[in-house]
C-alpha cells in the first residue's frame, strides 16, 4: 500500500518538480503536493496546511532554498529540508547544511532522493517523539511540583544521611524559610535542634510516630512517618518524611475517649446510686419516724446525727448523679447572695475550726439569675471545700473570700482564698474530669468538673486564675433572669383531704415499704403494700385504690410495666401514680413520668415530700378508680 506524503516543492520549473514526485511514487509514496516559486506563495502554503517534507531548488529567479529554510525556521518548523539543485557549489551546500537544511543533492543524480527521504522523515519522527517526551516530562514535573507544594503536611525528600533534597512550602513555612533554603539541611538539627533522632520519631517504615516540634510549632503535635524509596536492586536510596498536624484529630480523639469513659461512669453510677439510694432512703425514713415519738434528749440528738449523716449521704449521691447525667436545670429566679448564705451556713463551723477568717462583699440589690438553686448551691459548696483544703494546713494568713457584683447582663461570683494556688503546669487542666492533686482519699477529682458542667448548663462560664503566691480565684458568670421566670420557691401543695384514702405502696425493698406505710399511716391514709407488680395487680383486682406509690426498678415487673397494665385496666388511676427513684437525672425516667402525667418522689425523701406528692396525685381526679 502506498504511504501518504506531503511534499512542498519550492521549484520554478514545473518539469523537474513533476521529476521529483515521479522518483517518490516510484518509491510507493501517495504524494500530496504543491509547487511555489516565491517568499509569498510559500508563506501561504505554510500557513494553509502541514507538511511533510520540504523539497526546494536552491537558486530561482524570485526565490532560494535559504530563504525557503528561513521561513520554515520563522514558524517554528520542524520539517525535513531537502535542496536539489542544478548548481551548487559545494561551499554553498555546506552554508546551506549549516543554516538547518539536512540534505542535499543535484537534480541530474536522484539516486538518493527517496532514501534521504525515508531517513530524514524517520529522524523527524523521532524528534518530534522526542519533543513530546519532553513536554510531557516537563508538563509531569511541573504538576509533581505543584501537587509536592500543594500538601498540607510537611514534605520533605531525604538523603540516607537525614539532609534534605527538597521541602514543600508546607515545612518551608513551619520552618520560617524558603524551600530552596533547606536544602542539604539536617533534618534532625532543623526540627529538634539536634543531632540524634528523638526517641518518639518511628524507626520503621511503617510505623508513625507523635512528635512536637517545640521549637517550630509549640503546642502543636505532628505524626510523623518515613517511607523509603527504593533502588532497582529493593535497597533504599533516600527517604520521604511526613509530618501531618493532629493536633486537632488527638484532641477530638481524646475527649471523644473521654466521653465513652464517662458515659460508661454514668451507667455504673447510676447503678450504684440504685443500690445506695434504697438503705439511704430506708435509713432517712426511719430516723424521721423516730423523730416524730417523744424521745428522751440524748436519743434524739443521736438519731438527729443519723438523720443528717443520711442526708449528706444522699448529697454526695446526688453530686455523683449529677456529674454522670447533665440535664437542663430546673429554671427558677435565683437570688444568689441567698445561694452564698445558705451555704455558708452549712461551713462557717468548720471553716471556723481549721482557722479560717471567712469575708463576704455581697452586692445589695443584685438582679435575679436563671438556675436551679440546688445546683448553684453546690457549685458553691464544691468550691468552699477547694478552698477550704488549701487553707487548712497552710501557715499565715488563712481567709476565703466570697463577692458578688453584677455586670451588665451578667452576675458574678468570686471565690478567692490566700492559700498555695495552683501551679501553672496544671491550671489547664483542673476542669478535667478526675484530674487531682489530692490523695486518694481526700478527693475524687469530680468536684471541679461537675462545677464546669452545671456552670455551662446555665448559659455561664467558670474560670480560675492563680498569681504565683497569691492562692486562687475563682470566677463564676452567670446570665442574668429573665422577667418570665418563675422565683426561687417551690409551688404551693394542693390543699387536698387525705384521710379515709386508700394508697397502694408497690416497692421491693422491705425497710423502704414498712417506712412509707408507717407515713402514710400517720397522715390518716388507709394503707395497702406489696412487694411487686404482680401482687398490686392482684390487689388492685380486690380493692379500689385513689393514689399508686411505686418504684421505678424492681424485679420482674418494672413500675413502667406495672402503669402500662394499669392504664389499659384502670385509665382513671394511671395519673394518679407516685413514682419513687433514687435516679431523679436519668432523662428517660424524668420524661416517663412527665409523659405519665404522674409524680416523682426522690430517695432519699422526707416526710414532707411524701406529703407532697401523695397530694398532688390525689388532686389528680375526683374519686377511687373502681376495679374492673
């Protein structure tokens, strides 16, 4: 098959162009081809298409074949050129050779022609092969380039040696230098101001490490990895170093850590509260039946010791309750130099004891803020206590103070002591859960961490700082109350009859069952018990009942299961529940109890709080729900 060709002749005779495409199609070649005689005609016929090759007379009466050649080289052409010429010296030939022709020969010998043309066509191909190659190379090292710069992390290509080959601009800007700058650098004097490798770098390829370049980056932790290159033999013959910044990735990482482990705290303290909750409250209800007989003094005094022994039991259960369940405090008006005086009174005694001068500036006529008073209270109280551990072995002066001001939409609270104050290596960390510096029996390491939570539940914030010598400060900012919100007192009981009604008290604990019969005996109500679900049901199937006291957790049937069945049974009675739980934090029992429309009766309770919520179920309807 004949092989295409295009050819452009620059020849003034027609003859002895049509001579040259005859020697070529005697080679097999499919010419295409035009003849011009002149600078213009040729310039045209190199902008209209391309060619080939490139066959030109070298003296014509308008025209030369080095101003052919100089045409081609002005548009950049890289087309074979070939003279033949009638009459040519072979200084011009050489002249000609040497301006980029790359053949020539006489038209009366056109032996060589095709195979000239064949060679200087293959050696065009392969240069135009070539050229590509190397746009390609070029075109592949400038993307390498770009994407090598455009790398977050810090690149760098390393000789056996550990001096750098080249750095990307991510390490270049950690360093503070040009890129070009690091080059045959000690990697290990530039990121660590040293000789020797630290030991938490990785020592194989595929391990990483976590490093801190204090020097470049303090505060900041890299993971740093190094991957081999390799020769054709499997042996490394440099390294490339990464550095990526997880600062950010090791902090979510560790608080996500943190919060699998409280979680899980949550659930055992839950528990544990359960466990701890029923003695208590067995405990609390007993002492105060003991109280309401006619005691001899000291007997009173005695079981007056037990009834405020369990009370402090049940707060430190409730400050664990809090700290494992946060929940939106109960919103109320507060008064917050009330908050400060009532706690005060609960630590003057002791604060006095250990020597303590105890100051209070509080500002007259402060606004109200939003917060649940119990929890602020204890905010307080945790905070009293810090203070108080670090005055009570100290030498000198011993005083906490306690002021308040307001400040615009805020109100502060202060409390500051004169005692050792917190090293600033750990100020950072106080807030942390279970961060002490305290021996293990004298703190736990919750109390400054369940602060911060109830803090933060209220829309406030908590700080701390601590001069060198001057002990600490802590400040505490909470949002001022809005007009909408309700004062810091507890709604009035309804005024309902008790006597002659029926209460069915459903509990698994025996003490806390014989406990609230006995109460409910003494406000002239008639009084069933048993131990579980079933057993009320069975009860509830003899006897009409007006109010259900009943645990949450029990065995077998639980309380939700047990006012599942009595609402599809009895619907009159189901509103009119009293649901006893140690576990007042939990959020799914504090939501199926709202959702029950029912009350919730907290252990450890007081009498008046049985009181209290038997009422306020009672006041639910009108009248005994009747047995199927």
């Amino acid at each position: 098959m004949d092989r295409p060709l295009r050819v452009l002749i620059a020849e003034d005779s027609e003859d002895d162009a049509a001579l040259l495409l005859r020697e070529l199609r005697k080679a097999g070649y499919a010419t295409t081809s035009r003849r011009v005689d002149s600078a213009k005609a040729m310039r045209a016929a190199l902008d209209e298409q391309e060619w080939d090759i490139v066959i030109s007379d070298h003296a014509m009466p308008q025209f030369s074949s080095l101003e052919a050649l100089a045409l081609c080289q002005e548009k950049g052409l890289d087309i074979p050129f070939i003279i033949v010429s009638g009459v040519i010296s072979e200084e011009r030939a050489v002249d000609a050779m040497r301006a980029g022709a790359h053949d020539y020969m006489a038209k009366d010998n056109l032996v060589r022609l095709t195979a000239a043309v064949e060679r200087e066509l293959r050696d065009a191909a392969q240069r135009t092969a070539r050229r590509r190659a190397e746009q390609d190379a070029a075109r592949a090292g400038k993307e390498w380039s770009e994407t090598f710069d455009a790398i977050a992390s810090a690149v760098c290509l390393l000789d056996l040696d550990y001096h750098i080959l080249r750095a990307n601009l991510a390490l270049a800007r950690l360093t503070g230098k040009k890129a070009q700058e690091l080059k045959g650098e000690s990697y290990f004097r530039l990121m660590f101001g040293r000789d020797e490798p630290p030991a938490a770098l990785p020592s194989r390829p595929d391990e990483a490490g976590d490093v801190t370049f204090d020097r470049l980056a303090p505060g900041r932790t890299f993971e740093v990895r190094f991957h081999p290159i390799l020769d054709e033999a499997g042996a490394p013959r440099a390294l490339v170093q990464i550095a990526r910044d997880v600062t950010e990735a090791r902090r979510l990482q560790a608080e996500l850590l943190q919060s699998q482990k409280l979680a899980a705290l949550g659930e055992v303290i839950s528990s544990i509260a359960h466990e701890l909750n029923n003695p208590l409250a067995a405990l609390l209800a007993h002492a105060q039946l003991l109280l309401q007989r006619d005691l001899p003094p000291g007997v009173a005094q005695d079981v007056r010791a037990v009834e405020e022994s369990a009370l402090r039991a049940s707060r430190i259960v409730q400050n664990l309750l809090v700290f494992a369940r946060r929940r939106e405090p109960r919103r109320a008006a507060v008064a917050i130099n009330h908050v400060v005086e009532r706690t005060l009174l609960l630590r003057a005694a002791q604060l006095a004891a250990d020597g303590i001068e105890l100051v209070t500036h509080l500002a007259p006529d402060l606004p109200l803020v939003a917060g649940d008073p119990h929890q602020l209270q204890q905010v307080l109280l945790n905070l009293v206590n810090n203070a108080q551990r670090a005055l009570r072995d100290k030498p000198g002066l011993r005083r906490l103070t306690i002021s308040s001001e307001a400040a615009g939409e805020w109100l502060r609270l202060r409390v500051a002591d004169t005692g050792v104050g917190i090293p600033d290596e750990i100020l950072d960390r106080i807030f942390e859960p279970f961060f002490t510096t305290q021996e293990a029996e004298q703190g736990s390491g919750l109390g400054l961490s369940v602060c911060q939570g109830i803090v933060r539940d209220h829309g406030g914030r908590i700080s701390v700082s601590s001069p060198p010598g001057e002990g600490a400060e802590f400040l505490v900012e909470l949002p001022v109350a809005g007009e909408s919100l309700l004062p810091d007192e507890l709604p009035e009981p309804p005024v309902v009859s008790l006597a002659g009604a029926r209460v069915l008290i459903v509990e698994d604990e025996m003490l806390i069952r014989l406990a609230l019969a006995r109460m409910l005996e003494g406000m002239a109500l008639e009084v069933l018990s048993v131990a579980n679900g079933k057993e009320a049901l069975q009860a509830l199937n003899s006897a009409d009942c007006d109010v259900v006291v009943c645990d949450v957790k029990m065995p077998g049937m639980s309380g939700r299961q047990l006012h599942e069945e009595v609402r599809r049974r009895w619907p009159a009675l189901a509103c009119r529940f009293v649901f006893c739980t140690g576990d007042t934090m939990n959020p799914d029992t504090v939501a199926f109890v709202r959702a029950a429309g029912a009350q919730m009766l907290a252990k450890p309770f007081l009498v008046a709080d049985v009181k209290a919520a038997v009422s306020a179920a009672l006041a639910a309807a009108d009248g005994p729900a009747t047995a199927e």
